[in-house]
C-alpha cells in the first residue's frame, strides 16, 4: 500500500501532469496580463510592496517570464531552471499575499484578471499546492522531455 | 854496402896490402863494387814497377861478378813475375813451373814457415844440385818485401868457376839490399799508383753517383710538387689541367692533352694545353673516345688494369690516338674510367731517357691516385648534396609531423574541451543552472520591452509623473485650515482604500478613473477654488498624478497634503472610514 503511494507519488508520469498543469497555468495566467499591462501594474501597486518607479517595469516584464517558463515546463526544456524560476515567482506571490492579508487589505490576487475574488488564506493554500507540485516536477520529472529527445544521445559521448 | 865500406876501411887489409899493386888492385875493386852499387841504384830508382826493378836488376848484378846465369821470382799478392837472364829454354821451362814451389819454400802460404824479416844470401856449392832451382845455381837471395810481397832470387857460376870471394859476396849482399830497397818502392809506388787508380775510379764513380743522385733528387722533388699540387686539387677537370700543365713542364713540351673515358654515356673530361685549344672537341668525340679505347684493346695482355699505367711506344699506335703524342701514356683509373695522356711538340730534340720515363709513369701513378680521390671527393659531394636534400626532406617530414603533432594535440585539446563543453551543457540541462535562469528572464525582459515598445496599449516603464514637477505641497494644519475654508479634499487612491479610511469630506476620486469621477463630482467646481489631494504608497503616488491632472484641467490652486493620510492622522484630526 505505502509503495504503491510512493510508486504513485513518485511517478514520473504525475511529475508530467503537474508540469503540464502549472505550464499551461502559466501561460494562461500570462496571456492576459501581457495584453493589459497598464491594469496589471495596478494590481501589482495595490499589493504596496513594489517601489513606485520599478511597478510598470514589473508589469511589463514580469508576464512574459511566465509565459516563457510555462511553455518552456510544457515542451519539457530546462525543466529544472523553469521549475526554480516558478517556484521563485510563487513564493514571492504567496509571501505578498500573505503580507497583505496581514494588512487586511481590500484586493484581489490578480493572478488571472483584474477583477477577481479578494485575497484569502485560500488563495495562500493555492499558491502553496502550486508550489509543491513545482517541486514535484523539479523532482521526478523524466518523461515526455525535448531535453531528453536531443540531448540524450550526448550523456553518452565519453562512453 | 856497410860491409863494403868496413873492407875498405879496415886498418888489417892496409897493413896486409904492402904491395902498392894489390892495394891498387883492391882499391879498384872496391871502387868496382861502389860504382856497381851505385849504378843498381841508378838503374834500379828509374824502374816503375817491381817486376821491371826485377828485370833491371838480373844484368846489374850478373856483370859486375861475371856470372853465367841468373833468375828472379817475384811473388805479390798471389801473383808471380819471373824473369830469367842467360838460361837457356831447358832450364827456364821447368824454372817457370817450379817458380811457386820455390817462392812457397822460402816464403809458405800463411806464415807457416819460419819468419824471414831481412834480405839473405846463400851461397854455395850444395845450392847448384837442389832440384828447386836450375842446375849450377851458386847463389839464392831472398827479400822478404811486405805482406804478401816477396822475391826470391838466384845466381849461376861465375864464368871463371871459381867460387865467391868475399868481397863479391859483400856486393852480392849489397846488390840484394839495394834491390830490395827498390822493390820495396816500387811495391809502394806500384800500390799508390793503383789506390789512386782505384781512388779516381772511385771518384769517377762517386761523381756518378752523384749524378744520379741529383737526378733521382729532382726526379723526388718533382713528383712531390706534383704530389703536392695535385693533392691539393679535388675537381677532375682542374686535377687533369694542373698535371698536363705539370708533365709539359717537366719534360719540356709545348703542348699536351689528356682525356678521361667513362662508362658508355657519361660524359668524357679532356684537357688540351696548346696552339689551337679548339682540337679538345676531338678529344671529348666519340671517335676520339674509340680511338683511345681502341688503344687498350691492341695492348691485349698488356692492359692496364686497375690502378696501372702503360707507356705506349710503338709510334703507330701514337699517330693513331686522336691527338698529336710524342710520348704516349695509357692508364686505367678504375673499372669505368679510362684515359690517355699526350705530349708531342718537345722543346729539346732526342728520346726520353729511361730515368724520366720512370719518372713520367710515377707522375702518371700519382695523378691516378689524386684523380680517383678527386672523383671519390666528386661522388661524397654527390652524396653529400643528395643527403642534405635527404636531410631537408627529412626535416620537412618531421616539421609535418610535429605540426601534425601539434594539431593533433590541438584538435585532442577542443575534443576534451567540447566533450566537456557538451558534458557540462547536458549535465546543465537535467539541473537548474543560474545562466538558464538568468536567460530565461532575460528573454522575458526582452520580449517583454519589445511588445510594450510596439503594443498600442504599452505602458511608461516609469511613471511619467516620476519626471515631471512636483505640484505645491501642504502641510497638514494648512490643509485643515484650508478646508475649513471651503477647500475640497480630494482622496486620490482606488475605492477599496478610501473605504477603509479617509479624511472627513473628502472625496473620492481615484486616479484610474479620473475622467468619469471629475466629469460626475467636480465637473461645477469653481477653478478658483483650492483643492488638496492625498493618496499615496509605495507603489503609486495617486496624489500627485491626480494633482497634475487637476491643474491640467485649469485649477488654479491645487495642493497635495504633505504625509498622506498618515501626517493626518498623526496630526490627530478626524479620520472617516
């Protein structure tokens, strides 16, 4: 029973619907702030934690890093640099939210549009799942990888 | 002849002499006897040689005593003169074949006999039936003369038969003394005439000798100039040049050649020195190539073989070389090589003597030994130059092949470098690596500036209030004071945060919807009328950017409440929420 968790736990092939879930969530998340970058540096003020001058940068920047990390965690490319950066940016997402949950400030996540539900511990919880299936990914991922499909052949060059 | 004188002096004989008539008588005698002595001596001084003394002295000495006979042998160095006076055939017949035996008697070969060291007279009766000497013999003297040189002599009767007086005897004695004081000298005289018979054929040789000496020296010194020369010369053509010229100068001829023939095919070396230098081509031809070979074939056994010189001297095989050659040599340097030499045009007429043809074929020798070490010298530079082509060769491969070396070590080094190059990239790729981060999220600035720099709905990176002037600020108790009289606050940040807190009667009218609140709540307001706006974080100064807002729409007096909501509050004035 408990290898048959671990064996399920640690399967490769959960590690592969786990990138494919928080890639395509990344993307996702993406694409909308990418095309409203002047709301998305809203959102990103409202959490009163970035400088004045560097909030519109952010905005701007901040979203095509995801989607490239989100497509590069789908195609199966650096997935171990991918999964650092993401779970880099969760973790900076989740202590934001939780500092302004501590503020009992009146704003929402911002994570998929502008208007969205208020910030809650619930949205931590969601932040943190993301997180551990991020390191899930990190850690048994070995399937279904471009990496894999061409560099392979070259871990083999001194044998 | 003291014997003589002492009779003559002898007091006894004056007295025995009374009579004036045998004292006369004697004094003529002796008289007699001295002039006889005296004559010998004459007689005997004139002679040349011993045998002539010999000859001379039979008559001398037979007169005066009136003998009938008279004989003498003379023995000298192994050879005997006998000479004869007054006998007759049969007796000097067998006298002459006896003669060694009578000469050994007296004088034994080897000195075995008793030693006679003066002149002796025997005399006697017994004397004339000894069978050594002829009949009748009456007296023998013997003089002994020097080593090996002795004479025996002897006498007959006298005519009167009687037998010897005294005094005859003292002049027998004296004769036989002068006579070998003659022979003595003319022995010595004979020897000095022939030691300097023998002293000039010595001379005459040793001046022959010398000659030859001479000759032979020049003969040396020539052959070690040209030895010398010749040594010193390692090109066969310069070596052939220096000997003709060498040979022309020893020998005296104004002109001379010499030709070298080798294998079938190799090109001939030929030397000409004289009027018309043009006739070398007949040399270097082929017919005269076959005309020299040619040469050899007639010689048949006597061919010069290696290392051998032949000079050549029938005078038709000379006409028939391709050049003029009075003297002719022909020589074999090796298996291939063979050659001539010529010299014609002599500055002295006569033949070659045969010192100098030994002479000449030395020469020759020598010129082959130089030759061949010159042609040896040829083929080491041959060698040598194909060796150093070799050697450069050689030096080229090796260069290759340490550059080779070198590019193999090379492209070994960029193999390790890319295998580890590629190790450590795939190794990079199944571990998070701080460069893909760092090119991921610089891909993400990248493309990110790009799209905002050509998106319609792109936004400042920074604020453009962050450039612009500072609106006029105000302190809170000014503020307070200017909105007790009638100044409108305005509370700049979005709805959530004003419904939090804001200050009493302030309104709302939050940045990102400027135009519809302004066109909804101060769109009647009086421009005269001062405003104080408030509503800052960190993240956005709403104040300031609805502020200039403001005075864009023409309001003349637009202030932002210096600290915000908190400078307020701190100032402990009303706070609605």
């Amino acid at each position: 029973m408990m290898n048959g968790v671990r064996k399920l736990v640690t399967s490769p092939w959960l590690a592969l619907a786990f990138r494919l879930y928080i890639g395509g969530l990344f993307v996702f998340a993406a694409m909308y702030k990418i095309n409203y970058a002047a709301e998305f540096a809203t959102t990103i003020a409202s959490y009163r934690l970035v400088p004045y001058w560097a909030v519109n940068a952010l905005a701007v920047f901040m979203p095509w890093t995801e989607i490239i990390c989100g497509a590069l965690l789908i195609l199966g490319i650096r997935v171990r640099s991918v999964c650092t950066i993401i779970v880099a940016l969760l973790s900076v997402f989740t202590v934001a939210i939780f500092i302004n949950l501590l503020r009992d400030a009146p704003i929402s996540c911002g994570c998929f549009h502008t208007i969205e539900d208020p910030i809650s511990w619930w949205t931590i919880l969601r932040d943190v799942s993301w997180i551990a299936m991020t390191v899930h990914v990190y850690r048994f991922d070995a399937v279904l990888q471009t990496d894999q499909l061409f560099l392979g052949k070259l871990k083999r060059i001194h044998s | 002849m003291s014997n003589a004188k002492g009779n003559i002096s002898t007091p006894d004989s004056e007295r025995d002499t009374t009579d004036g008539h045998r004292t006369a008588a004697a004094v003529d005698r002796q008289l007699l006897h001295i002039q006889t002595l005296y004559e010998a001596t004459r007689e005997l001084s004139g002679a040349a040689t011993p045998s002539a003394v010999l000859n001379a002295f039979l008559p001398i000495a037979m007169g005066p005593l009136g003998l009938t006979f008279g004989f003498g042998v003379l023995g000298r160095d192994g050879g005997l003169h006998v000479a004869t006076l007054g006998l007759g055939a049969a007796d000097r017949d067998p006298f002459d074949a006896n003669a060694r035996m009578l000469v050994d008697k007296f004088f034994p070969p080897g000195g075995t006999g008793p030693a006679i060291s003066s002149p002796a007279v025997l005399a006697g009766q017994h004397l004339s039936h000894s069978a050594d000497v002829p009949s009748g013999t009456s007296a023998i003297a013997v003089i002994p003369l020097d080593t090996g040189s002795h004479a025996v002599l002897g006498f007959g009767p006298k005519l009167t038969g009687e037998p010897f007086s005294d005094d005859e005897t003292d002049l027998l004695n004296g004769l036989v003394t002068t006579l070998s004081t003659a022979l003595k000298k003319a022995c010595a005289e004979q020897d000095i005439t022939e030691r300097n018979t023998s002293l000039k054929a010595a001379l005459a040789q040793t001046r022959e000798a010398h000659e030859a000496l001479d000759r032979r020296a020049f003969q040396l010194h020539t052959l070690y100039e040209a030895t010398l020369e010749l040594s010193a010369i390692n090109e066969p053509g310069a070596l052939c040049n220096a000997f003709v010229l060498t040979l022309m100068g020893t020998f005296s001829f104004s002109a001379g050649w010499i030709a070298l023939y080798g294998p079938e095919g190799s090109e001939p070396d030929a030397v000409y020195r004289g009027p018309e230098p043009d006739r070398r081509t007949l040399l270097i031809s082929h017919s005269g190539r076959d005309k020299v070979l040619g040469r050899f074939v007639e010689l048949k056994d006597r061919m010069p073989q290696h290392g051998q010189s032949v000079l050549l001297e029938d005078g038709a095989a000379r006409a028939a070389l391709p050049l003029d050659a009075d003297v002719a040599v022909l020589f074999t340097l090796d298996n291939d090589w063979r050659g001539a030499i010529g010299l014609f045009s002599p500055l002295s007429e006569g033949t070659m003597p045969p010192d100098m043809r030994k002479l000449l074929l030395s020469l020759v020798r020598t010129f082959m030994v130089s030759l061949g070490n010159a042609k040896h010298v040829q083929l080491i530079h041959a060698l040598n130059s194909d060796l150093a082509a070799r050697n450069v060769e050689l030096q080229n491969t090796l260069d290759e092949l340490t550059s080779a070396r070198r590019e193999i070590n090379l492209l070994t080094e960029a193999r390790e470098a890319i295998i580890g190059l590629v190790q450590g990239e795939v190794q990079r790729v199944w571990r998070a690596s701080w460069l893909d981060v760092s090119l991921i999220i610089l891909a993400g600035v990248i493309l990110g500036g790009l799209f905002n720099a050509s998106s319609p709905s792109g936004i400042d990176l920074i604020p453009r209030s962050f450039f612009e002037p500072q609106p006029e600020m105000v302190a809170a108790q000014d503020a307070r004071t200017l909105a007790g009289s009638g100044a409108v606050i305005l509370d700049a940040r979005p709805v959530e945060f004003y419904n939090q807190g804001h200050l009493r009667d302030a309104v709302n009218l939050p940045s990102d919807m400027f135009g519809f609140a302004y066109s909804m709540k101060l769109a009647d307001l009086d421009p005269a009328v001062p405003i104080i706006v408030y509503g800052r974080t960190i993240s956005r100064n709403y104040a300031v950017d609805v502020a200039q807002k403001l005075t864009g729409l023409g309001h003349e007096k637009v202030l932002v409440l210096d600290g915000g909501l908190d400078a307020w509050e701190e100032a402990g004035y009303e706070v609605d929420s």
